[in-house]
C-alpha cells in the first residue's frame, strides 16, 4: 500500500518540516477547509428538515378596534391586547423527498471532501516538485563553479604553454573566451535556486522575503529510501481524490432525481398550536385560551414544470456518470504513463550512472600517466573535465528522475484516504 506521508520515503528532514507547514499555513488548503466547513453545515442544516419544529410568541398592544368590522355601530373602547401562544409542526416524509434531499447534502459534502483532499495531494507535490528544484538547481550551480575553476587552471596552463612557446596564442583567447562563457551560466543557476525558494515561500504561506532556508542550503537532491510501492487498480481507484469526487458527484445527481420525484406526490404534515389571545388582564382565563391540533394534506397537481425537473435530474445524472467514466479512465491512463517514464528514465540513469564510471576509469588513468610524464597538463585538465560534464548530466538527470517520481505519487493518490489531515481555516 502506497503511505499516506509518501514524501517521507525521501528521508529529508528540510522536505518534511516544508511540506508539515505547507499543509497548515497554504491558502488554498485554508480555502478548502472553510468549503469543507460549509458543506458540514449544510448537511445538519438539511437534517434538521427532518425534526419537528418548535415555536414560542409573545404579543403584547394596545390597540382600537374597528367596529364597522363587527357590525357594530358604536366605537369600541381602546384596549390592552395580549396573544401567546406555542406551536410545533412535524412533516411527514411519505415520498422521502427530506431523506434524498440528505443524501444530496451528505454526497456534495463528499465531493467537497475528495476536493479537499485532491488540494492537498497537489500542495504537498507542489512543494516536493519546488524543494527538488531548489536541490538540483543547488547541485548544478555547484558543478558549474567546479566547471569554472577547472576553466580557468586550463586557461592558466595555456598560458604557460604559449610563454613557453609550446602552444600558439590563438588558443589563450579560445580559453578565455570559454571562461567567460562558463561564467556567464553561474546567474542562471542562481536565478532558478532563487525561484525555486520563492516558490516553496508561497506554498508555505510566506512572502518572497522570508523564502525557507532549506532551499538555499540543500546542494544534493534526495533520493528515495525505498521502491515506490504501487498497489493494484482498484485500490488506486479507491485512493484517487478525483475519482472520489466523480462518484459523489454522482451520488448526488442520483438523488436529486429522488428529489425531483418525490416533489410529485402529496405532502403530509402535523401541526399543534396552543395559547391564548385577548385583553391583556384576562389572560389565562378560560375565554381567552386556544388550541388546536390536525394533519395536513396538500397536493399540487403535477403540471409539465414538474416533469421537466425531473427530466433535467436524470439527465445531470447521466451526465455525472459520464464525468465518471472519464476521471477512471484518465486515472489508469496517467498512472500507467508515469509508470511508463519513470520506467523509460531509470534506464537512462543507469546508462549515465555507466557513462559516469567509465570517465572516472579514463580521468583515473590520464592522470597515472600525467604523474608519470608521459602525458600533458591539458590531457589531464581534459579527462577531468569530462567527469565533469559526465556529473553534470548525471545530476540534470537525477532532477528528471525525482519529477517523476513526484508526478508518480501524484498520479497514484498522494496515499490519501477520505478524511485525513484537515486544515483548520484562520
């Protein structure tokens, strides 16, 4: 089974403390929670539908009455008016319209849910994909400084070569020129360090200034600890965020349909009121006390709007199972494809890591025959520098081999089981 903190196979202090503050402090996730709060709060407000209703009042007025309204044709004295009364009314659920109109709410919750998730699946790759760039990023620019330096000991060497006339002074300016060619890549490399830092700065909730410190000091990028375990395709499904999402989404189309339905059949409710309702100082005797008590019966008689609402829910439906389909079959289809080059790739960085042995072989044997005197200085400076650029590549591919990686554990579920790990929205 693929672990939940699948970021932690990697072994680095640095990227667990970045991606523990990412999922408290992102702004996305802190949005997703309050969505997530929202949609919990619809769900007991629906819910609630289904408990009676309970009502208290109080009235208190001095008033004139007309007397015209009662046939009377003498004015009717001002008066101190009192009404109270309590009332509770309960509706029958008999076309189980309020427990579809629940199963609605509870299924938009559980697509709010999945989304949630799917936020901080991509937050917490995010972060690993900006922390390996900072890393490579960091291994190249030292690499280029190795580069630099082995530049300029040629050049020097060149030098001494043309003063002592075994090497023509064309070949000073070629070195030279190399040089600064080199020297001109060091920015770059400093400029995507840099980014790659303000990045993680905003996944962590920090602004540019306050860019974490990890990403400025790691020189090396981690390697996993472990193979990537990958578990079957029905677990995969089960895992995946967005699949999650599709079939509440569904869910939720499906019961509106209920919904729909149930709004063509009749409605029964009870009701009770009692209280009492007169001058004020006569309340509480008998004359002025009320009550009743009886169910309801209402129906309104299905006209071509019902239907039609009907007819759009079994449509939304069959749209959701559609989306559906789509999301399974991209699941399997992006998962497959990482499989597939991060497959592609580790031949590739076995193949390096080869081409890599083979120039220490030829650096270590250039140089023997340098100590010896039976080789020159720029044989030596030569079969250096292409362990150089050998590491260079290795370490450009390396980079390749982690975004895969990252792309790999984003494509199958972050690891991620409905309900873990919520943010609290501040």
């Amino acid at each position: 089974d693929l672990p939940d903190a699948w970021w932690r196979l990697y072994e680095d202090p640095a990227l667990n403390d970045l991606i523990t503050h990412a999922l408290v402090a992102n702004a996305g996730l802190r949005a997703a929670a309050a969505n997530l709060a929202r949609s919990e709060a619809v769900v007991r407000e629906v819910d609630g539908l289904r408990d009676p209703s309970l009502g208290a009042g109080v009235a208190i007025e001095r008033a004139q009455v007309s007397a015209e309204s009662y046939l009377l044709e003498h004015k009717v004295p001002v008066f101190n008016l009192g009404n109270t009364g309590l009332r509770a009314h309960y509706l029958v659920d008999l076309a189980g319209q309020l427990r579809r109109a629940l199963e609605v709410a509870e299924a938009e919750a559980g697509a709010v849910q999945a989304a949630g998730d799917l936020a901080r699946i991509s937050v917490v790759a995010d972060t690993a994909l900006a922390y390996m760039d900072a890393c490579a990023a960091g291994e190249a620019l030292d690499l280029a400084r190795r580069a630099l330096a082995l530049q300029v000991r040629e050049r020097e060497a060149i030098s001494r070569l043309v003063a002592g006339g075994r090497r023509i002074p064309l070949d000073l300016p070629r070195a030279a020129e190399q040089e600064d060619q080199l020297r001109a890549a060091l920015p770059a490399f400093a400029a995507r360090r840099r980014s790659a830092a303000y990045r993680l700065a905003a996944l962590t909730g920090q602004p540019p200034a306050r860019a974490p410190a990890a990403a400025e000091a790691c020189r090396h990028l981690p390697d996993l600890a472990q193979p990537i375990p990958v578990g079957d395709g029905a677990a995969l499904l089960r895992r995946r965020p967005d699949v999650r999402q599709a079939e509440r989404r569904l869910a939720a189309a499906s019961a509106r349909i209920g919904v729909a339905t149930a709004a063509l059949y009749p409605s029964l409710s009870f009701g009770l009121s009692a209280g009492g309702t007169g001058i004020l100082s006569h309340l509480g005797e008998a004359p002025t006390q009320r009550w009743s008590l009886g169910p309801v019966l209402s129906w309104s008689l299905p006209g071509e709007e019902a239907r039609a609402r009907v007819a759009q829910a079994d449509a939304g439906a069959a749209g959701a199972l559609a989306t559906l389909d789509q999301v399974v079959l991209d699941a399997l289809q992006e998962t497959e494809s990482a499989l597939a080059t991060l497959a592609r790739d580790r031949d590739r960085h076995a193949a390096l890591q080869q081409a890599r042995a083979h120039a220490e072989t030829a650096r270590r044997q250039v140089h023997t025959l340098y100590q010896a005197g039976r080789t020159g200085v720029l044989d030596d400076l030569d079969a250096e520098r292409r362990l150089l650029a050998a590491d260079a590549r290795l370490a450009a591919h390396r980079g390749r081999l982690a975004t895969d990686e990252i792309r790999l554990f984003l494509a199958l579920g972050g690891g991620w089981q409905p309900g873990e790990l919520h943010t609290t929205p501040q």
